[in-house]
C-alpha cells in the first residue's frame, strides 16, 4: 500500500513509518517538526540523542534499502494538506500529527489555543483533502483514552447501548476529556465521525492508552534510527519520569494518592495495532473506534515497581497534584477489538522495566534533574504574559 504517516518524525511516527516500510509499503513522512521546537521552547531534549530527519531517512534507507517519501509543512496550511495528498495518493493515512501533551495545552491561554487550533483545524484540512483527492484512502487516526475520562461505568469502545424512556439507540460514549488536549481529541473525533457520515469516508480512530518502551526491530537496527525518550514533566510519560528519577537518585515523584489508573502499552504493540488497523480497514462510511492498551496500572503501581526494580535505593515522594483529577476511582476499560484482529500484547513486566532501566543508565549524564519537577498548574488560568515554563 501506499501508507503516509503525518507527524513522521515524532515519537510514534518515526517507528511507525520505519515498521511499515519494512512491511514493504511505499512510506511517506509529513512533519512541521514542531515536537522538535517544543523541546527549544522548554528548555529541555530528548534523554536519548535524536537525529534530523534527513539522517535518519539518509540512514534507513542505507540499513534497509527502502526509501521514504518526506514532504515537509504544516496541516494547518490548507494548499500543502491538498498538494501531498494528491500528490502521494494514499491507500491509507496514519495521523500522529497533533500536539500530543496535556500539561503543554494547560500552561496558559496561548498554549491552549495553539493545542486546539492545530489539532482540530488540522484534521479537518487532512478531512477536506482526503474527500476530494483520496475519498477511498483509509483513515487510522491516533485518538487517547483520555477523551474517556474515569466515570463510574464501564468504558466501550467508542459507543454504548442507551436505553431511555423506553427506546434504545447506540450512541457515542459520553466524553469527559481532563485537558485542553483531551478535548482537542473530542472534537477529532466528532468530526471525523461526522465526515464520514456525510462524505463516505472511512476511519479507525484509536483512542491509546499512555504508551512505553523507545526500541523496535527498526529502531534498534542503527543508531541514527532512535526514537524520543522524554522525561519532563511537560512531555514525559509518568513510567519514564519514574525510571529516570530512581536513576539520578532523586524521588519518585507521585501526584496526589497515586491511585489514577490508565491504560498503558508497549510501543512494539502501537505499532501492530497500527498494522493491524492498516490491513483490516474500515467500510466505506464507517467510523470505528478501537481502545488501544493492553494493561491498566495506578500511578502508585507504577512507583513501586519502579522502586522494587531499581539498581539503586529508591524512595517514593507524594506531591501535590497539580492536575484536577479523581485520586480514587473505578476504571474498566473494553479493549478487544484489536485482539479479535490478532494483537499478541507484550505485557510490562520486571524484564522490560530492566531494560528501560538500561536505556536510562547509557544515556544518564544527558539527564536535567531540573525538568523532571511539574511546572503546570491545572488550577490557574494564566495568560501568556504571565506564563513561564522554561527552565533557566
């Protein structure tokens, strides 16, 4: 298949499009880099070095032989969504490329506005583009669990039986996004569902739990082909942070009782979930929803394994959370869509935490002790004026 990957470049989209080349598909990577402009923004970087896309397109292309396509600009800029589009005519489109933070939508009023109007307005160009240039091509969309929230009722897949008054109709599950990134993924969600209503498209939205793990077959291959590794508070996921943090000897630090729960899985299976999406598409018109995790583990969980594995003593240290969430509550989530299709998960277990741990102590001396506390503040509406996040 002809197979574009928008955010190419990132975290998820640099393994994805190296994984689907392998496969043998014609790969094409769009990105505006601006994941790499975040990090100048904050002050911080990746803890594993990572190269410019053009290594790292120069140098795939030398380990494996493939070649990828690289078209370089911005969703939001309608023509060039329109140009690549026709231009790479697509069978299937993989969208990695929004921002990704909930803490970086929260910092102030700008970044909020920022986070929604590229997010949205930017799926709605690829929308647009993909109905007049590519109405066949397959949409697999990188939606959050998140957008979910943490109610007190089991979570479906994308939809729930309602019975009211006495009439029943399957509707979309009720949302309750915690950030303005998380809603940026509502509203994804609702237009796309909305454009395949009304235009035939066809789409698989994956709502993917908190992912772990930076080594695949491809990435582990050279070097050059590495993915991110973030650990601030900003960008980090809380498994990395944790690693780090027992690493460097500093506290595990844990907000509020650790008791939120999420659903998390390892980055080999995002992208054999990807695949998996890839292959066995959607119908035309239809708009699907796979929840995309394997396991659900707390933040307290997540700590004391992290302790209990850790060359060196660890402690745990509780903080105040600066996110407004439930501390406690009930979290049971359907996740078996995937699995019908095939997934074969790997599960977190002490032989991949050993491994992160391993990852982190190469690279320890890149490790900026200062990033790792939370700057961002839920409670506090600021505007841009007043905002600062950067590290000095």
């Amino acid at each position: 298949m002809n197979i574009l990957v928008l955010g190419g470049d990132g975290y998820l989209g640099w393994p994805t499009a190296l994984h689907l080349s392998a496969r043998g598909h014609t790969v094409g990577i769009v990105d505006n880099f601006a994941r790499r402009h975040y990090d100048d923004e904050l002050g911080v970087e990746s803890l594993i070095p990572i190269r410019s896309l053009k290594r790292r397109v120069d140098t795939w292309t030398r380990v494996s032989g493939k070649e990828l396509a690289v078209y370089s600009g911005d969703l939001t800029d309608a023509p060039f969504v329109d140009a690549t589009i026709g231009d790479f005519a697509p069978d299937a489109v993989v969208h990695f490329a929004e921002q990704r933070s909930a803490p970086y939508s929260m910092i102030d009023r700008e970044h909020a506005v920022y986070t929604q109007v590229n997010n949205v307005s930017g799926t709605l160009n690829l929308l647009y583009a993909l109905a007049e240039r590519a109405p066949h091509a397959h949409l697999v969309k990188l939606g959050t669990m998140g957008e979910y929230g943490t109610p007190n009722i089991d979570i479906e897949e994308g939809f729930i039986e309602i019975t009211h008054r006495g009439r029943t109709d399957v509707l979309p599950f009720p949302m309750q996004p915690g950030s303005f990134y998380h809603l940026s993924k509502v509203h994804d969600s609702h237009n796309i569902r909305f454009a395949c209503k009304i235009w035939g498209l066809r789409a698989t939205d994956l709502h993917q739990g908190i992912v772990y793990g930076v080594e695949t077959d491809e990435t582990t291959s050279h070097p050059d082909l590495a993915t991110r590794f973030d650990y601030d508070a900003v960008f980090g996921t809380v498994l990395n942070r944790f690693i780090v943090q027992a690493v460097v000897g500093h506290p595990l630090t844990v907000y509020g009782s650790g008791g939120q729960t999420r659903g998390m899985l390892d980055i080999r299976d995002t992208l054999a979930c990807v695949e998996l999406a890839i292959l066995n598409p959607a119908d035309q018109g239809e708009y699907r929803v796979f929840n995309q995790f394997t396991e659900t583990f707390s933040v307290g969980q997540l700590a004391d394994m992290v302790k209990t594995l850790s060359p060196r003593p660890a402690r745990i240290e509780s903080l105040p959370d600066p996110r407004v969430e439930a501390q406690e509550h009930y979290y049971r989530a359907a996740h078996t869509k995937l699995l019908d299709l095939g997934l074969k998960p790997h599960l977190l277990s002490d032989t991949l935490i050993e491994s992160l741990f391993a990852v982190v102590e190469q690279h320890s001396h890149r490790v900026d002790p200062r990033v790792i506390h939370p700057t961002v503040n839920w409670r506090q509406p600021r505007s841009a004026a007043r905002s600062t996040v950067q590290v000095d």
